[in-house]
C-alpha cells in the first residue's frame, strides 16, 4: 500500500510540474499580451487643455496613408499642457507611452508617436501637426 | 454504527432544542440621567469669517428634571457673531425646520457661550455657530459641550481638534471690462486703472472682454505680463507689468465659492500640489463655473479664482476668490 501511495504522489507532483512549467500566452515587456493581429493605426485622436476639455475646433484629421494627424486647437491654446489621446486598433500599442501633459508648443518639430501592432512586428510612426486657429 | 456512538446522541438533542428555544422580547428601557451627543453639521475647510456649525442634542427622563443649562467652550476665542441657539428644532411634516424658543438668548463671554432655558424642558438640540476668528488661522479649535440639569447632574462632550485653514475667502467680485477689471490678489479686490496705478506692484490680472470674429476669445483674465496678443484693446496703467501663471479648469465647483450643489472644497493641501511648470499667464473663453489656479509673481499667495457667471452684454465677470499664503 505504502508503495502505491508513493508512486501516485510522485505522479501528481510531476503533474503539477508540466502543467507550471508549460508555456504561457507570450506577454511583451510591458505584460500586454502578444497576439496575431498585424492592423497597426490609429482610429481617433483627441487633445484636451488643462482643464480636461477639448482644445480642437474640429474633429482631428487622421491620414492612415501618410501617417499623419492634423489638429486645428483654439486661438490661445496653452501649447505646452495638453493631454493628447490615441485611440488604437485592437491589441496595438503606442510608444512613447503618455503619461502625463505634452508640449506641443514647438510647432516647426511637431511629436511623432510609433503605433505598435498585435503581434508586435508592424511599427508605424505618426507625425502629429499641430495648427493654431488663425485670428482673421 | 457502533454502539459508543450512542452515548452522543443525549447531548445532539439538548443542543438542537436550546437552539430552537424562543427569546422573549423585553421592553427595551432607556437610559437614566443627563445625556447628551454632539454632531458638526458643517463640510469642507474651516475658513475664518466663516461658521463651524454643530448641533448638541441633551436629554433626560422627564421625571428625573429638567435641563437649567448649556454652554459651549472653545480652545480659541470666538469671533462676533458667535451663538448657541436658544431655539430647539423640530422638522415638521412640510420639511420645515421649525424652532422652539427654549431659552434666553445665548451670552458669549471669551470662551464661553451659554444659553439658561427659561422653559421646563428634559430635551432640546441646540445648533451652536462659532465664527471663525482672525486668532484661529493656521491653528486647531476644539469644543467642550456641556449641559446642567435640575438635579444636579452635569455632561459633558467633546469636539475636535478642528484645523482652521490658512486661507482667506472672498465673493462675488464684479469686474467689468475697461472699468474695474484690474484684479489684486493680495488685496483680494477689483481696481479701476486709477485705483491700480496706485496700486501697480499688486495687480496681477486684468480681466476683458473681447467678441472677436473668427476666434473665440470672449472672457479672459491675462496677467499684465501676458504678450500684447491677449490684451487686445488694453492699455495698461502706469506699473502695471506682473506675470502670473495660470492654470485654467472646468467644473471645479468649489462649495464655498459656487454655492451650488456639488460637494467639492478646495483645502490648504490643494493649493500646495498645484504645478504651474509651464504655465501660461493667461486664460481666455472663460464661462461660467470654469476658474483658474493663480499663483502671484513673486510666488507669494495662490489663488482659485472661480466664475461665478459671466455677462456679454454688460460685458462683466463674477468672481469668487480662495487665496493660500505660500510664504
């Protein structure tokens, strides 16, 4: 009996072990999971002021050809503290990552912004154009 | 089974019916002597000028006597306008707080307020208003609540320790464009160019109106510092040249300044996490309920100064202003 009982937790154990040891679903190096999806872009873009509310006079134009974003912001727009918002295709990424107020004050070197795919291979990098509305 | 398991069944039975047994219901009995409670009926910061309301609930069986008095003593002498009601509220069916005078007006002398009743009474809540003195600020006040009944007996009740802030407050500031709309900060007050001339080192926003076609500039602070672009039309007097940052906001609808529903105070605290790293001196397409953090040129006070409402037409502002000493 002794024997038996030796054997069967000697299985349950090496159980245990293949089941820990087998490979998870891949995670990339900020723990977000890796999928198969390759659709890189992005599909809305928002620039709020200090004040949470939105600094654009229309809706931002987005050029997922040219990889480029067109803002027209409010005359007097604080350039400097503005919180910008991606909106992305399932599973992508960005980078750099937003954390916090963005200057865009220096209009002639406008941000650009690398959208990352699903699966992490296709990287498409945005240019974001900042235009201030004109006094007529 | 076995047989000595037998022997547990006695003991199985003598659990389940002492489990099932009813409790008979007793008359709850009420407590004997003076009580008393105590509740702070008043939210938010502590400003001085203004009220910390507290209402003080004292009783006793009716056939045990009746309340002669209650007092309320402060760490820190009150300021005028200080009192113990002498009314004791009830609501009535309409929602209506209604009073009961119960005693003679209340007497504040340094600490202490108190209020004799004058009615044969064994239960009154007594709202108490302590104003806040110019003393308090930046300090701590607590309350002793006490009561005296016929029979001798006393209570008592504490209250705090409640930190009174450091700020100063100040409401419904009218500016009016090209009239008075040269805004002090250390002065928590609104000057004609005249006034602010004389004035000049302590102006630190000018407020205007512009309806210009194409943008939307409409109402607009801007330090007198801001480039020329954002005081369109302003000529500014003599002196007249600080730049204070600003922070501009939506929605931050401070108790205290708005008067409005929303249960948001802004503390001490707040004004010290404030970053202006960055930060514009100036704020246009102002509307009502927006505001903007302020923080003076020489970093000396910062400010919330919050849109009461605006006026196109009268081309005005109504500001309501919390102002921090930072050093």
């Amino acid at each position: 009996m002794k024997k038996y009982s030796i054997i069967i937790v000697s299985l349950i154990l090496i159980i245990f072990a293949w089941v820990r040891c087998s490979k998870d679903y891949p995670v990339d190096e900020d723990g977000l999971l890796i999928t198969t999806r390759a659709q890189c872009y992005v599909s809305n873009f928002e620039l709020l002021g200090a004040d949470f509310q939105t600094v654009r006079t229309t809706a931002a134009v987005i050029d997922t050809t040219a990889l480029t974003i067109n803002a027209v912001v409010f005359y007097g727009t604080d350039l400097k503290n503005l919180y910008p918002q991606f909106s992305l295709v399932t599973d992508a990424k960005l980078d750099p990552k937003i954390t916090g107020k963005v200057d865009f004050s220096d209009l002639a070197n406008p941000k650009k912004y690398t959208v990352i795919s699903g699966n992490r291979i296709v990287k498409k990098t945005y240019t974001v154009y900042i235009t201030v509305q004109p006094k007529l | 089974m076995q047989r000595k398991y037998f022997s547990l069944i006695p003991l199985i039975l003598i659990i389940f019916f002492n489990s099932c047994k009813n409790d008979e219901y007793t008359v709850p009995v009420g407590k004997t002597g003076l009580n008393n409670d105590c509740i702070k009926r008043t939210l938010g910061p502590n400003i001085v000028g203004n009220n910390i309301e507290f209402a003080y609930a004292i009783a006793l069986p009716a056939k045990e006597g009746k309340i002669i008095s209650a007092q309320v003593e402060a760490t820190i002498p009150a300021a005028t306008g200080t009192y113990l009601e002498n009314r004791s509220f009830y609501t009535s069916a309409s929602g209506v707080d209604v009073g009961i005078t119960v005693g003679s007006p209340s007497v504040t002398t340094d600490t202490k307020t108190v209020v004799t009743f004058t009615k044969d009474t064994c239960a009154s809540t007594l709202r108490f208003f302590y104003t806040i003195p110019e003393a308090a600020r930046g300090k701590s006040v607590s309350f002793t609540f006490s009561a005296t009944a016929s029979n001798g007996q006393t209570v008592s009740y504490s209250m705090g320790p409640y930190a009174i802030t450091k700020m100063d407050m100040k409401l419904d500031l009218v500016a009016t464009d090209n009239k008075a709309c040269y805004i002090s900060i250390a002065d928590m007050a609104i000057y004609d160019a005249a006034t602010a001339a004389a004035n000049a080192d302590k102006i630190d926003l000018v407020y205007l109106y512009r309806a210009i076609t194409g943008i939307t500039f409409n109402h607009a602070l801007a330090s007198p510092g801001a480039s020329a672009e954002y005081l369109p039309g302003i000529t500014l007097p003599a002196g007249v040249n600080k730049v204070t940052k600003m922070s501009k906001t939506w929605a931050l609808n401070d108790f205290n300044l708005a008067r409005l529903q929303y249960g948001i105070y802004i503390d001490d605290v707040d004004f010290q996490v404030v970053d202006f790293t960055n930060a514009p001196n100036f704020v246009i397409n102002l509307k009502a309920q927006a505001g903007t953090w302020v923080e003076t040129a020489d970093g000396k006070y910062r400010a919330y100064v919050y849109i009461n409402a605006v006026n196109n037409a009268a081309s005005s502002m109504t500001i309501s202003i919390k102002r921090y000493l930072m050093k």
